[in-house]
C-alpha cells in the first residue's frame, strides 16, 4: 500500500474558517428541518463504487486509517482542526456505507444555534479588528447567504442590495451578482 501523504493543501483549503462558516450556514438553510440539533459538513476523501468487492473494502480502510495517522502528525491539519475546535466545531475521521459504496470522510460538526465563534475567527481572519467592522461584516454576510443560499433567494436577491461575495473571503473571489 502506497504511504498517506500529509494533509493535501485541497483540504487545507476546505478548512479554514470562512469555508467551514459558508458551508455550514448553507447547511443551516438547505436542512433547516431536518439538522437535529446540529450542522455537518463533509469532506469526502475517498470512495468506492456500488458494491465493492471485500478487497476493495480492505483497501480502502487501510487507507483510511493510515490517513488518520499519517493526518495526525501533520502540524497544518493538527493547526486547522485545532482552531476549528476552538470556534465550536468538532471534527472526526468517519468511515460509512450506503447504497452507493463505501466512503471515508473529515467530518465537521457544531451546533445549529451558534456559529458566532466561528464566524468571529473568520472575521479575524479577514482582518475585521474593530466592533463596528465585525458587525458590519457579519450583516453583510448574513444579507450574501440570503441573496445567495436561502431558499427564498430570488424574493431575497429583490429585497437586498448586492453586498459583493462573503465579506470573509478574497475580494478576487466575488461574483458580480452577489
């Protein structure tokens, strides 16, 4: 078996706080009925196919758990989960099977009620110091995933002035329309 690799950057990217925030409020909208209590975000790292054959299997639990240890040694991963958790967010390595195969993913996890932690290290993040930036920030963001995310977006897009993309991500990222 090939050996793990640190944590790609791809996933490195996926979890820094405004993506996990953006994700997670998109969450928050999409399964607003049905989130139990909590909001989950998924970060699919390996899969299979139907019904895989039991070497198949074998293999790709191998290297789910070799990912799990080769993870934890990782500085950056350790780093990224770490301030994750420190936001409220906790994260574990899940190994699943449905109808459509086997799979291995990075799962986050917080509370529905409260993503104000995770929103103010996204904030900071960004470079929001003041308390009057924050707050203008977080309703600009709140006035995004409602344009953007919710359910109702075209009603929305028609109440709301475009504010731009999340005010917690690149400037160089914004769609026009946002």
């Amino acid at each position: 078996m090939n050996e793990i690799a640190p944590c790609p950057d791809s996933v490195l990217q996926r979890l820094r706080p405004e993506i996990v925030l953006l994700n997670l409020a998109v969450n928050r909208f999409a399964l607003q009925y049905q989130n139990h209590g909590s909001l989950v975000d998924d970060i699919w790292l390996d899969r299979t196919q139907g019904n895989p054959p039991p070497e198949e299997v074998a293999r790709l639990e191998a290297a789910h758990e070799a990912r799990r240890a080769a993870w934890a040694a990782d500085p950056a991963f350790v780093s990224a989960v770490g301030r994750l958790q420190g936001a409220g967010v906790d994260w574990a390595f899940a190994y699943e099977s449905d109808v459509s195969g086997e799979f291995s993913v990075l799962r986050l996890r917080t509370p529905d009620h409260d993503l104000g932690a995770l929103e103010a290290l996204a904030a900071e993040d960004a470079g929001y110091v003041t308390p009057e930036a924050r707050a203008s920030a977080a309703e600009r963001f709140r006035i995004f995933m409602l344009r953007n995310y919710h359910p109702d977006w075209r009603r929305n897009r028609e109440l709301y002035a475009a504010v731009g993309g999340s005010p917690y991500a690149d400037p160089a990222s914004w769609r026009a329309d946002s």
